[in-house]
C-alpha cells in the first residue's frame, strides 16, 4: 500500500469572514470549522498522515482543535495560500510519501468515502481532483452589464481534497517562479501534470462568507424523534351522573362512574401521550387513593401529560381516538368533541381524528353497561 499524507491548509486570516477571527475557528455546530476536517483524515483507515500549516498567532485555537486527534506538528503558513502549501509540503519532504493529499481546513464535510475515491484514483493518476458541474448560467460582465454568456459545457467547479503524487507536485510547486495560483491542480497542470477529475460532493461547501456558515449550521438541523403511544380505558354505566367524553358534556340517560369524572375517552388520550414519552399511566401521576382527584375534570390529566411532553421539547403530532359504545351515538358530537379537544392539547384540529363505533351489541359495551375508548398519538421531540 502506498503511503498517503495529508496537508490542511488553515493558515488563511479569512478577511472575507468580516471579523478578526479566522473563519476556519469559528463554530460550526458545536466545534470548530478546522476541527472537522482534522478529525476526517486523522481517522481515515488510507491516511499515514496529517499536517496542518497554521498562521502561529492562532496556535492555541489550533491545540483546541487538534486536541486528541493523531497529527504532526503544525507548521507555519506563508503569506498566500500557496507559500503554506509549498510550507506543508517542504515540511513531510522526510516522510517521502508516495501521494499527497492538499485540502482546504474550510471544507469541513469532506467524506470518508470521498478521501477514500480520491486515493483509490491515484493508482492510476498522477493529480485527481473532485469537481462539480456548474450548474448556473454563467455571465461575464462589464461595468455591470453582460459582456458575454459563458457556456458551461464541460465547466467544473474544483474541490478539495486534491490528490497528487508527491514528487510531481512538490517539484511543480517549487517551479511555480512566485506566479499565483488559486488552488494546486493549476500548479500541477502548468508543470504539464495530467489531472483527473473525479465526481465532488455537494456536501463538501467551502465556507468563505457568513452564509456558508449559516448554510453549513443547516446541515446539522436534528431529525425528530417520533413517538407513538396508545392508551385504552374502559368505565361502567351508573345513573345519576353526567356523560363526559373528550371534554364534552353529552346528554344521554346514563353517565360513567368513576373516581374523576369518568371521561373515558380523556383517559385513553392521555394514556396514549403518558405512553409515547414513556412516562407511565394516569394512575401513576393521580393516583385514584389521592382524594384531590375525586370527581375532578379528566382534562387536568390530559394537561399533566401535555406539560411532560413540552418539558422534553416535544409536540403532538396528531391524536386518534375510537370510543366504543352503543349508545349515545358518537357521530352528531364529534366536530364538538374535535373542537374541545383541539382546545385543551392545541393540536389542530385536523390532526385530530374521533370515530364511534359499537360491538355488534356484543360484550358489556354491546350490553350498554359502558364504554370503552381506545386512542394512539405521535409525538416529535426535536
Ligand atoms: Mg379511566
């Protein structure tokens, strides 16, 4: 196997950034810029090593940066890009590796496998880089006006990493006679060295302003957890009681009995929220033994379990529930009951989903001796 270095070149005082603070040392996420790219290539499984050339004023951000990560000692950058690269190359000239790796420390989401193409490629190269099509129309202008429409046709746009043989490119960059070039492909090119291009990644942005950073930022936005939690209750008819369902007084000849006002469906909903954060049941946080809770309204349950989920940063997604009964029918109530309950969880009613249904006059539901509520809600937690 050949022996690959690397050089990261983070010597740059990032004038476009608009402060003092080099833009390879501000945050992206939690960490440092430069901090990503040196974690890549120190870990990759084809790198024998890495190098980073730094501006030595900024060598306390750099230690924080390399701290507990496997690389040589930092070398000082020059006044251009390419005095630093000329820098780093002159500084692994002892190593005599067989290929070099030249990458930018303001690219941080250069991929394992995008190093791996790029090495797998100089078996057969002897300069590789990874480009992009250009995919805009591209405008030359004058004065503020369009002098010429550029065709795009074969047009790339250059990444970094770009793999090299050593002996090729640091003879070319020791030809280069003070010329300056952007990036170490032209160098290799002017020295008449063929150079591939293999396919970038979109990923793997440059941050040069504010914006890429805000862009980069985006890339770390959290998928949400889902949650899905079911609950079931059943009460028993008694006379002499009022009929509660989802927080909607129903007229009906019979109403549930229970410790608090026996709203089946609420407890089956709440039930169904307790369960998707895996918070326990209502009987764990309202013990039917507490007497405060006898005869109270289902719905400070239902809001018990809501202040739960908004304590880990979620939102209900969507509720469904089913109340089983024969009768009182369920159907004239349930834009109602989606209202109240629409009300006390603040999920639109549209996520909201109440159906009736019976049992065929089967079983103690069939029998009008109670109802049964069965409901499921998801949950995100970000
Ligand atoms: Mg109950």
């Amino acid at each position: 196997m050949s022996s690959c270095a690397v050089i990261i070149v983070a010597a740059g005082t990032g004038q476009r950034f608009g402060d003092k603070l080099p833009k390879q040392y501000h945050l992206l996420n939690d960490k440092m810029i430069l901090q990503y790219s040196l974690a890549a290539f120190a870990a990759h499984p084809l790198v024998s090593s890495v190098t980073c050339v730094i501006n030595p004023d900024y060598r306390d951000l750099y230690d924080e940066c390399a701290k507990d990560l496997n690389l040589r000692e930092p070398v000082c950058g020059g006044k251009s890009r390419q005095e630093s690269v000329l820098a780093g190359l002159t500084s692994i000239e002892d190593l005599n590796p067989d290929i070099v790796l030249i990458h930018d420390g303001a690219r941080p989401f250069v991929s394992y496998e995008l190093i791996e193409r790029i090495i797998t490629s100089l078996d057969d190269n002897k300069a590789v880089i990874p480009a992009l099509p250009v995919s805009e129309t591209l405008k030359r202008s004058h004065y503020g006006f369009i002098s010429e429409t550029v065709s795009r046709e074969n047009l790339y746009s250059a990444q970094t990493p770009q793999g090299f043989d050593f002996k090729a490119i640091f003879h070319a960059h020791q030809q280069t006679n003070d010329q300056e070039f952007t990036d170490d492909a032209v160098i290799a090119e002017k020295a008449g060295i063929k150079v591939a291009i293999i396919e970038g990644d979109y990923k793997n942005i440059k941050i040069t302003s504010k914006d890429d950073l805000l862009k980069a930022n985006n890339f770390f936005a959290k998928t949400p957890e889902i949650k899905t939690g079911f609950g079931f209750d059943v009460h028993s008819f008694g006379t002499g009681k009022n009929l509660y369902l989802c927080g909607v007084e129903i007229p009906h000849s019979k109403g549930l009995l229970g410790h608090s006002d026996a709203d089946v469906a609420l407890h089956a909903i709440t039930d169904a929220l307790l369960g998707a954060i895996g918070a326990g049941d209502i009987g764990l946080h309202f013990p039917p033994s507490d007497n405060r809770w006898r005869g109270a309204s289902s719905d400070i349950f239902l809001k018990k379990a809501i202040a739960l989920i908004n304590g880990l940063g979620g939102k209900i997604n969507n509720i469904d529930v089913t109340i089983i009964c024969e009768r009182p029918k369920i159907t004239p109530y349930r834009h109602l009951m989606t209202v109240r309950l629409s009300e006390l969880t603040n999920v639109p009613q549209k996520n909201i989903n109440i159906k009736g249904t019976t049992t065929e006059k089967l079983g103690f539901t069939g029998r009008e001796e109670g109802i049964a509520a069965q409901a499921v809600a998801t949950i995100s937690i970000i």
